[in-house]
C-alpha cells in the first residue's frame, strides 16, 4: 500500500534540506558531523563537534531558515586533545569577562562544573548580557554556556506604555530582517510583550533584541508565533 505524502511531511522535508545547506554554507560548521530532523518544523540536531562556537553556530543556522519553530539542540562537544579543568576555564572566563569592554566590571559571577559555565548576576542593559556570553562561548574546553544575568537598568526610565509601544513599533519597522507588519507590541511598566506571527525564528529573534533596546525595558516575553506562510 502507498502512503501519499502529507503537506506537513513536505514542508519538513524541504525545511531539513534547507538547513542542511545552510550549515554547509556556513564556514565555521562541520556539516557532516551534524544530523538533521524535522517534525511539524521542530528541529533536532545531533552529533559531534570540536568546540562549542561550533555548537553555537549550528544552532545559529538552523534557526536562520524559513518555517523553523524550534531547534532541539542534541550535539555533543567532544574536544580533542587536553581538557582544561574547571578551575582554569574559570579562571579564563573571569579575565575574558574583565577584558570585555561591554561587560561592566564586577557584575557577572562565574561557575564552571564539568565544563559548562553559568553566569550570574545583573547588567544595565541586554547587550551586555550578551557581550558576557560571548566573552566566555569560544573560551577553550568549554561545553556549554548557562546564563541567568538579569538586566536592571541603574534608574528607571519614565515612558509611557504608549510612548514605548510607539517606539519599538518604529524600530521594528526599521530593521531590514523584520517584517513588522503582523507583530504586536504591549508595554506594562518595564516589561515588553511581543505576539503575532514572523515567517522565521531568526525574525522572532531579531523581534526581541530590537524590543530589549528600549532604555528601562527589564524583561522580554516574546509570544510571537512561526507561520511557514507568514
């Protein structure tokens, strides 16, 4: 008996053959150490890579690719040669963190247990929270990466809901990789709630960063859905 092929089947299969060639169009990724699945546009990716910049920009090109909901991230880190301890990667973290000119000094704390390191702590704006996890990401013998840094802007910022909506809306539609025609914005106090839908996750992503750059905005809660055919 012959089972037809179902529109969803379709569009995974096409979905998976896009990232495939997406991690082989990206230098930094050995594509043949990466499995791909997909199902109703969730991805998983599996294997083994050599560092964990590698891992990360795996991960970055799955999400980069049209009608991607959500990527399950399954590779292992398997680095070759010496492995630094816990302690020197602690101690590589802590001075990558205060040689980092985005990263105000002192705010970040360090913990490393079987490689992986967490981050804790508070900065004034999102992009220091990510400047902190850069500055760690490439650091040799790191597996994974954990933040949990808050943002706590040093004053509060006084803009009305209306006024912030007014100018996220007016960043969103600037921003070339966003189409902002079918995204929501809601203001409550210093918080920030995106919905609606973008056709990709690499747009749902940029959504979020462009909101995080109002002054005073201390969380994100990003709804916004993956339509295939947004």
């Amino acid at each position: 008996m012959t089972i037809a092929a179902t529109k969803t089947d379709v569009r995974d299969h096409d979905i998976k053959v896009a990232i495939e060639d997406e991690l082989s169009w990206t230098p930094s990724v050995t594509s043949t150490h990466i499995g791909v699945g997909v199902t109703a546009g969730a991805v998983t990716l599996s294997g083994e890579v050599n560092n964990y910049p590698e891992k990360h920009a795996a991960v970055k090109a799955a999400q980069r690719v049209r009608g991607v909901t959500a990527v399950a991230d399954e590779i292992v880190v398997h680095h070759e040669g010496d492995k630094p301890t816990d302690a020197d990667i602690a101690r590589n973290a802590a001075s990558a963190l205060d040689e980092s000119t985005w990263v105000p000094k002192g705010t970040v704390k360090i913990a490393v247990h079987d490689r992986v390191v967490t981050l804790t702590g508070a900065v004034p704006w999102y992009h220091q929270r990510l400047a902190a996890e850069k500055a760690v990401r490439s650091l040799r013998g790191v597996r994974g990466v954990n933040s949990f840094v808050t943002v706590s802007p040093n004053a509060p910022v006084a803009v009305s809901p209306t006024t912030a909506k007014q100018k996220i809306t007016a960043a969103l539609v600037r921003n070339a990789h966003v189409d902002a025609r079918h995204i929501n914005v809601k203001v409550a106090g210093n918080k920030v709630i995106l919905s609606g839908t973008v056709c990709s996750w690499f747009e749902r992503s940029q959504a979020e960063r462009t909101a995080w750059n109002l002054p005073g905005v201390e969380s994100v809660e990003n709804q916004i859905k993956i339509d295939y055919n947004a």
